[in-house]
C-alpha cells in the first residue's frame, strides 16, 4: 500500500463521517450546454438552468453538478479550460453564477463544480507561457523525441502511448522543439502536478471557488495526476498504441496529492465539502483507500467497472452481457466500500450511452426498465446520480450521418477508424450510434414543440426526434411516469434511513435475470427485486410471508402485479420486520 504521508494525520475534511450530509443525497449532473438556452443561440446557459430550478427542486434534487462553464475554446465542451476563473460568456457570466449559487442556496439545494485540472486548454496562459519558455517551464510534460528519431515525424514521440481521444499522447510543438504530453485531445495537454508550483496554483483557484460559494468539486480524471516520471512504453493495444495507463492511473504521488490538497484548500475552511473523483480504472480496493472515512481524501469516487462491462477490449466494441455480470459487478463495490469507504451510484453521465438504451429496452418495455433499472441503482447504499433526461428516459439518439456528431472523441474515431484502421464507414457509424458519448448531449426534452422547449434556435446538436412524446410536459404531471418514478425514489431515500444506511446484502435467488438484493437496519429490511429481462420470471424462493401488501414501492400497478411472479422489467420493492416473525 502507498504511503499517505500527510493524509491520515490532523483534520478529518472534507467531512467523510457516515453522517455527512451526502450519505442522505441525490445529485443532479446539469450539462449546461445541452439543458436549456435562453436567449436562441442554441446552447444552454446558466440563465436556462436558473428558470429550471424548481423542476429539479420539485423532483428532489439534493445537489447540483455543474459540468464545465469556465472559459473554454470549447475543443471539448468546456474540459478543456484556459480560465480557471470566469465563466465563458457562451454559457453566461460570474455574476450569473453568483446569482445562480445563491437561488440553489435559497431552495435548500447545494452547487458542486467540475474541476478539470489533470490538464488546461492548450490556449491557457499557463500553457502558452510553458510553450514559448516565457515562464512555467515544466509546468506541462515536455519532452525531446525519441534519441535517434527525427522530431516531429510519426514514431519519433518520447513514448508509445495512445491518448483517449485517437492517435498518439504526444504533439510536436515546433515553437518549443519537443514534444507535449496530451492524454487527451492535441488542445488538453497534462498539468505536470510534480511540480509545486502548479499544485500551490490550482489549490488557490480551488479555494477562491469554496470561498465564493460553492459546495464542493466533481474532479475529472482526478487519478490521473501522478505519473511514473519515467514515462515508460506501455503495452501495445490492438489501436497499435501503446496502454500507458499502467502508468498514470494510480501514480506514486496520488495519495500524497489528494491529501495536500484536503489539507491546503479543505481543511482550512468551515464547511463540509463534496469531492467526488472521478477515476476510470480503479479498483474497489483503492477506491476504499480513497474514500476511508478516517483518511477523508475524498467522500466518494466515479469508477467505470459496471460500464466498461459491455466493451469488449475498448469502448468501440460491444459485448453482450448478463445480469449476473452487472449484478456481480455492482455487488463486489458494494461489499468493498462497505463499512470504510462510500460509493458513489451511477448509470449515466455526458460520456455514456444512455441507460434505457443501453442496459434496458427502449424500444418494447421503455417505461418499465427505465424505471427497474433505477430502482437497483437508487437502493444500493451509496449516492445516486442522476443524469440530465435520465429521469424522463431519455434514449440514444438515431444519428442521421457522421455530421450530425459533434464530440471530438467520436469524430477522432471515425476518421482514425475509417482511414488508418481501413473499417467501412456505415459500420463505423453503426457503433457510433450505439457508443458515442453525443447519445447524452443532445439537448434536454422539455417539451413536444419544435425545439423540444430547449430552444428557439438552432439547437447546436440535433435534437432526438422522440421529444414528440419523450418529454417532461408529458412527464411531471403524471404520477406513473418514469420521472413520477424517480421522484418516489428519491423520495424513499429521504424518508426512509434504510436506503441511507442499511446494510446491503445479495439475495441469491434464481432466475439469473434477477437482481435481488436487501438493506438492513436494525429490526428493519427492505427486499429488493428486479427482474431486468424481457421475459416473465417465476420467483419461487420470495418467503411465503411476503405478500403484495408488503410492497413499499414497484414500477407496475398493483393490479398487474401477481404472486410470485415478476413481470418483464418489473421491480418491487418490500419492507419487513427482520429477523422475521415467528409464524403463529
Ligand atoms: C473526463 C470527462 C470527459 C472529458 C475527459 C477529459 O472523462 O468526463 O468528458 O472528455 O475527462 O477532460
């Protein structure tokens, strides 16, 4: 295990004691850019979102997660800053979001920012400092070609990783003579965190937030911000590059950073903070490391192993999977967190598909396994997500061509994978349509109009052509609605301190396209049970002391309900004493 030299002494902020404030929270992720535009440009703003407010009020919403509004050429919708300290007038001004932190305050809500800060804008001051040795030196990951190499010529980088984005994690800077080390887009390169100067900057910025007002941080690729400083080959992929992730993903410093930074920009305040990392490729065990409560580095980590399950090798190509899988996955971080650490509980975000397509059936039991879905999510212990038009169903979105895409990521793809990689274009597009993280930026379905409520422009992504009938009108006013759903969801959790704090245990019980699992609190139980497959399935082993009349929550209506039997999609939710009466 790694040494936390600083990390397990002195004060315990952020607050990570089973009592803090978000064990009892849901969170909201607004991507500000797809929610809602108010003045017909075509991209949402914060204006938009401050008339949405009590929308997210009225459905339960806890805390808000602001995606990236820093000032931004927008290379990657906003994860690409090059000012840490204003907002880009595209979505609006700091005075704007003053005002926004102040009506979330005012309705009880919380407001947590997206810290992009493994890596700046390549049109950064910082960077540009860097670059031209004007100051900052080795702020950046600089480095000469490879020896023997001719500078600049494919081959010649410092090392064979591949960046997330396509194509090599190094750009030849001819104004500097050597190479940049950019694990995503050529405009994202990575803030060399080894050097305290470049720690001691983002940890003011990251104070003169809190000071302003904010409730905490969402902090993108947070794991990725030590590196072996050697910088070693990785091993090669079939993409051709090489894996360099061995090497960054869970780097000596890790520790050692998180906890200066607890110490420099949490502990020294008064509040109790939010810090949710998100970290691709991490374990469950160091992601206990990360979220032990005695250590406090951060209250709860994102981790990708329940979405990485249906990619076979990388995320462009697909693997069929089963419940058991998604169960046995979701468990294993359920039981690993357990009583040290605290999980964080998501299906969907801006880079995921999303979920009804995905993991549901969006086309003949929509309703049904939207809503069966959330509910295995919602009652596991930890701290849901909700991502923006998951709570209406929100689907994937049949892309018309290769133009109608705007994430760099997807079109660094097809041109990589149509013109290196030699594969047919239709068949290129046909994963897109299924893979690409634009599935969850099209804007947010208000309404039926033209616009779908998001707009009176020209929307800056087309909008999915089901908001005729996917929509929130349609939605709020419905109590049976999958919105209706996951407002009684949240609800639960408000009310009822098993979803918060009761034990979770499977309930290994046949078919396998069951998901059945319990929470305990003291003489109290809640069983769940989803049956996250098309087909009707016989539930033999419910205790005969179960009835209908024991279900707290299900997304069928009681009529269509039958004993020990559960419908496709259907989910059930009872409550009972435990351990259970004797009968007579
Ligand atoms: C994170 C963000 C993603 C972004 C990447 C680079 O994974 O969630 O949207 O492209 O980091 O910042």
């Amino acid at each position: 295990m790694r040494e936390d030299a600083i990390g397990t002494a002195g004060s315990a902020a952020p607050d990570c004691s089973r009592d803090a404030w978000w064990t009892s929270a849901v969170v909201y992720q607004v991507y500000v850019r797809s929610f809602a535009d108010s003045n017909a440009d075509g991209v949402g703003d914060l204006p938009g979102l401050l008339a949405h407010l009590d929308y997210l009020g009225d459905l339960g919403v806890d805390v808000i997660w602001l995606s990236p509004v820093y000032r931004s050429p927008q290379k990657d919708n906003g994860y690409d800053v090059s000012d840490y300290q204003d907002v880009d007038p595209l979505f609006g001004s700091l005075e704007q979001l003053d005002e926004l932190i102040h009506a979330i305050h005012s309705r009880g809500m919380r407001l947590i920012m997206d810290l992009v800060v493994n890596h700046t804008s390549d049109e950064h001051p910082w960077f540009i400092e860097s670059r031209d040795r004007t100051a900052k030196a080795d702020w950046y990951f600089w480095r000469d070609a490879r020896p023997g190499a001719a500078p600049g010529a494919p081959g010649s980088e410092p090392n064979n990783w591949g960046s997330a984005f396509s194509g090599p994690a190094w750009e030849w800077s001819p104004a500097r003579g050597q190479y940049y080390l950019h694990l995503f887009s050529v405009g994202q390169p990575d803030l060399n965190w080894d050097n305290p100067e470049v720690r001691e900057a983002v940890f003011e910025m990251m104070g003169w937030w809190l000071d302003r007002g904010v409730d905490g941080f969402r902090l993108d690729v947070i794991n990725f911000i030590s590196k072996d400083p050697a910088l070693p080959d990785g091993p090669v992929t079939p993409t051709g590059f090489g894996d360099g992730m061995p090497y960054f993903s869970y780097g000596p410093q890790i520790h050692a950073y998180l906890a200066e930074m607890k110490h420099r920009v949490f502990a020294s305040r008064p509040g109790s903070y939010l810090t949710v990392g998100e970290m691709p490729g991490v374990t469950p065990e160091q992601a206990r490391h990360f979220t032990d409560r005695r250590r406090g580095q951060l209250a709860m980590v994102l981790q990708f192993d329940h979405v990485a399950l249906d990619h076979a090798g990388d995320k462009w190509t697909e693997r069929a999977i089963t419940v058991r899988d998604l169960r046995d996955t979701l468990a294993r971080w359920q039981d690993a967190l357990g009583e040290e650490g605290w999980n964080s509980l998501y299906w969907s975000n801006h880079d995921q598909p999303r979920v009804v397509s995905r993991f549901g059936n969006d086309r003949y039991y929509w309703r049904q396994s939207a809503t069966a879905l959330a509910t295995v999510l919602h009652l596991q212990r930890g701290t849901p997500f909700i991502y923006q038009g998951e709570e209406l169903g929100m689907t994937n979105v049949p892309f018309a061509a290769i133009g109608s895409f705007r994430d760099v990521e997807t079109l660094n793809y097809y041109q990589d994978a149509t013109g290196r990689l030699g594969q047919h274009a239709a068949v290129v597009l046909r994963i897109l349509r299924r893979k690409s993280r634009d599935n969850a930026r099209t804007p947010m379905q208000w309404s039926g109009e033209p616009g779908a409520g998001f707009t009176d422009g020209e929307p800056w992504i087309p909008i999915n052509p089901n908001h005729r009938w996917i929509n929130a009108t349609s939605q709020t006013a419905d109590p049976d609605s999958i919105y209706g759903y996951y407002r009684s969801l949240i609800a639960l959790r408000h009310s009822d301190p098993i979803v918060v704090h009761g034990a979770f245990a499977v309930l290994d019980i046949e078919p396998p396209s069951l998901y059945a699992f319990s929470r305990q609190l003291g003489e109290q139980r809640l069983d769940i049970y989803a049956n996250l497959s098309d087909t009707p399935a016989p539930v033999g082993v419910v205790e005969p002391e179960l009835g209908l009349d024991d279900i707290v929550l299900g997304n069928y209506v009681s009529g269509a309900r039958r004993e020990g039997l559960l419908q496709p999609w259907e989910a059930r939710v009872y409550r009972r004493r435990w351990p259970a009466p004797m009968p007579g």
